[in-house]
DNA sequence: TTCCAGGGGTAGA
DNA sequence: TCTACCCATGGA
C-alpha cells in the first residue's frame, strides 16, 4: 500500500466539501463519514484500477491511500479536481460573512463541491438527476457501473466509472436495454459516441479560458443538458453564478416564503446574492439532508 | 390507475 | 420569450 500526503489550501475542508451535496452516494464513490474516509475505484491511464482512499488527519493535509506502483501524479491531479482544491474561495468567503444566510460558510470552511475526476463523468450525473428520483439516480449509475465499469482487482465487487469509450463501443439499443436510464439514453450514448469519435472535446471546456456566458452556452448545447444541469455544472466548473434551480430549490425557497414557489420566484429570492447565486442557493442556511 | 421525481426538447404562438 | 406536451423509469 502506498500512502502519501497531499496539501490543501487553509480554506479547504474534506468534509464539507463531501457534504456539499450528494454526489459521494454515487458509485464508485463510497463515503464513510464516521471514519471520515472517501474510497472510490478509479481506472487510470493504461487500463490499470486502483482503489483510492482519501481522508484528512488534520487540517491542511490529505492522506492519500493507492496500491502500489500507483501513478502519484496522475492520482493526484485526479484528487485535485474532484475536491475542486485549487478552488479560489476568499471573495466568496469575504461575501459571505456579513449576510447572516452565509455566513456559515466561511465558518465551516464551505464552497466547494465534491465533482468526479472527468466533466464527461458528472455531466452523465447530472443528466441521471434529471426528472427522476434521487434513489433512481443511484440505481441508474449503479447499473452503468455494473455493465460497463471496469473491476477493481482489490475488490471485485466494485467497478470503476465507465469512460465514453467503453459506452460508444456498445449500441445505443443495448445501452439503454441494460443501464434502463429511460430517455436519457440517447443523450449519454450520443455523448459519449461524440467524445470517442473526436467530434466533441468535452473535457477542454474545463481548461480553456471561456468566460462563464460562454460556458453556458457551450453546456447548453450538448443533449440532455438544460438550464440545471448547466447551472450544476457550472458550479463544479468552479462559476457559482447560476442557481441549478430543482425541486429542492422550490422547498428551500417555499419555506422562506411560506408558499409553493414558482422557478422565477427562486430566481428572485437570490437576486441580491449576485454575483454568487448559485454557491449562496447551494450553501445557504437551510437545506434539505443531502443523505435522504 | 395516476402522479411525479434534484428537467429537457420541441412545436407553436 | 412563454406555454403545452411528451419523454422512460419506477416508487408512492
């Protein structure tokens, strides 16, 4: 076993930013808040499958756990997306702090969100959240797993997350026979399709310097993805603008007003939280219990 | 049976 | 830009 040290930033927090939302109860990644370990099966470069155990034993420093012979660079750049580390979090905090809904944030070390180590990985997340429930959700993802993830050799009853390529060499009417995700078939598998054939660097969009309108618009185009799943992804693409407005946004904003809301009254209610909407709607004083 | 869930696409106005 | 309707799935 091969373990090592990653450092973070003074403002950072594992387990806030676990619990940001709910994506640690998506396969492959396993989290156990009592031992305050993060594990998930990751297939990298080469084919290899690692199992990857992440904590924090104090603050300021990450434990990293792999097999050996495990490619530490290649692990850690992963660890660095999906804590989203290099997250600059000090004018948000610096907002936050006199608005008594926020301030908490800076408090508890909050803002960032747990994200999976590729866009291609959470943008078919996201479209699994879509108009279903948060238990399909899991089984949706689960079942990708199982038919296309690759095995962890620690651990043959866990499977790594599937890349496009594993998805597009496979039919689109077997795909959407085994993963049973509904009309969200076509979408993946065309996502995918496009990604292994070159037509669409998903990927790039993190890296280039797009500004966040044009970001949007980038994410709105691909299928399956609507004003929410941009706004999310938006969110983990480290722009906290845009509200993913869902039916939690509804709840929250219903029980501030006292009444069932409509999607432009949740637009309304955070219009004074700008140019951090999104990060105030996702962080803000009341929230549904992320692990119902 | 009908409704609806951490919505999105499309047609028509 | 706004509205109406449909979309697969599975639990309530």
């Amino acid at each position: 076993m091969a373990i090592w040290e990653l450092q973070t930033p003074a403002n950072f927090s594992l387990v806030e930013t676990i619990e940001a939302h709910g994506w640690h109860q998506l396969s492959p990644f396993r989290w156990d808040r009592e031992e305050g370990v993060l594990e998930r099966v990751e297939e990298l470069a080469m084919g290899r499958v690692h199992l990857l155990r992440l904590s924090e034993p104090k603050p300021g420093s990450l434990r990293l756990e792999g097999a050996e012979g495990t490619a530490r660079a290649e692990i850690e750049a992963r660890v660095r997306r999906m804590l989203q580390i290099d997250l600059p979090l000090e004018e948000f905090h610096a907002f936050c702090q006199d608005r008594p809904k926020l301030a908490h944030v800076p408090e508890r070390k909050q803002g960032r969100m747990l994200r999976c180590p590729t866009l291609w990985e959470d943008t078919v997340k996201v479209i699994l959240t879509t108009n279903t429930t948060w238990a399909q959700t899991k089984a949706m993802t689960a079942r990708i797993l199982h038919h296309y993830g690759a095995l962890c050799p620690a651990d043959t009853e866990r499977r790594a997350f599937p890349g496009p390529e594993r998805i597009a060499a496979d039919s689109l009417e077997r795909f959407a026979e085994v993963a049973r995700v509904g009309y969200r078939a076509a979408a993946i598998h065309g996502l995918a399709s496009e990604i292994q054939s070159g037509k669409l660097d998903l990927e790039a969009l993190q890296t280039e310097s797009l500004d966040a309108s044009t970001l949007r618009k980038r994410l709105l185009a691909l299928r399956g993805v609507g004003p929410y799943a941009a706004a999310t992804l938006l969110l983990y693409l480290g722009r906290g603008e845009h509200i993913n407005v869902d039916s939690w946004a509804r709840m929250l904003v219903g029980k501030e007003l006292g009444r069932p809301v409509s999607d432009a009254e949740v637009h309304a209610f955070f219009a004074d939280y700008a140019p951090w909407r999104g990060l105030a709607y996702n962080f803000y004083a009341w929230r549904p219990d992320p692990n119902i």
